[in-house]
C-alpha cells in the first residue's frame, strides 16, 4: 500500500513527479473508497409575500400617487407589499404609520417626487419621521440668551436716550 501523506508531500516539493501504473491504480482505489458527501447546491430563496392588508396597503400607496400624477406607471404590487411587510415586520411599523408619513412625503414639496414607493419611504423613514416632528412641532418663541438679552436692553436704552422709544 502506498502511503497518501508521502506522496503529497512529494508532490508539493517536486517541480514533477513520476508514478507506475501499479502506484496510480492503488491511488485511485483508494480514491474511490473515500465516501463522497454531495452538497446541494443552494437555490435562491423567494421572498416571503406580503399580506392581503399589505397589498391593500400599497394600493392605497399607488391611488395617493395617481391623484397626484395621473400618468403613474402601475407598479408590482406584490414588490410593493413585499416592501410593506418588511417594514411592519421588521421595522415594526403598523399600516397607519405607514400611510401617514407616505401621505406626509407625498404632501412636502421636496419629499413628493423622492418618496414614490414603499422601498423608498422605507429607507428614507428616519429622515421623513424627524423632518415631519420638526415641521408639526409648534413654533416656540425664541428665547434670547444672556448675550441676547443684554443687547436687546441696549438697544432698548439707546433708542430711550436718542427719543425713539419702542
């Protein structure tokens, strides 16, 4: 028997190397009797679909789109609830969230002809979702600092000197 190790050995280190028949049927006997483990090959996986309340979601999407551009080409809604379903479940989104800031996007003149798809809205939510907060928040007053406040006293005692007061 001839033994496996050596011969790799030699192999590696031999620019050529040199066998008999009797050495080469033995290699490949033995070859042979290795048990061979196939492995399949992997298929891409289907995306899982979105539910009957996603797709009537992403309708609802696409009908906001029309009344603003009629001509909307239709899209695939089985994408789109695919889309929907992703961001309810992994994003942990509901259908009303959704909605709403797609109808917000759709209602900003910037946002409106970025946002016209689920996958957009998606990846833009943060963005969308701090923009919506910061434009619905109620106007505060502005609030002078300490410098602010003491150059509005000056300016206040100067037009009382100079006769023009406010």
């Amino acid at each position: 028997m001839c033994d496996l190790s050596a011969l790799r050995r030699l192999a590696q280190e031999a620019a050529e190397v040199t066998i008999d028949s009797e050495t080469l049927l033995k290699l490949l006997d033995a070859a042979e009797s290795i048990p061979v483990r196939l492995v399949p090959t992997r298929t891409k996986r289907e995306p899982r679909p979105g539910t009957e309340q996603d797709e009537e979601c992403a309708r609802w999407m696409f009908g906001v789109l029309q009344a603003v551009n009629p001509t909307a080409k239709t899209p695939n809604f089985t994408t789109w609830a695919r889309d929907v379903r992703l961001m309810r479940e992994c994003d942990e989104r509901t259908h009303k969230e959704i909605c709403g800031l797609f109808r917000w996007a759709q209602n900003n003149s910037f946002w409106c002809a970025n946002i016209l798809s689920p996958v957009k809205l998606r990846k833009q939510w943060d963005t969308l979702a701090m923009q919506r907060r910061r434009d619905e928040a109620p106007k505060q007053p502005t609030q002078l600092g300490k410098q602010g406040q003491t150059t509005a006293q000056n300016a206040q005692r100067w037009l009382e000197e100079h006769g023009h007061a406010a």
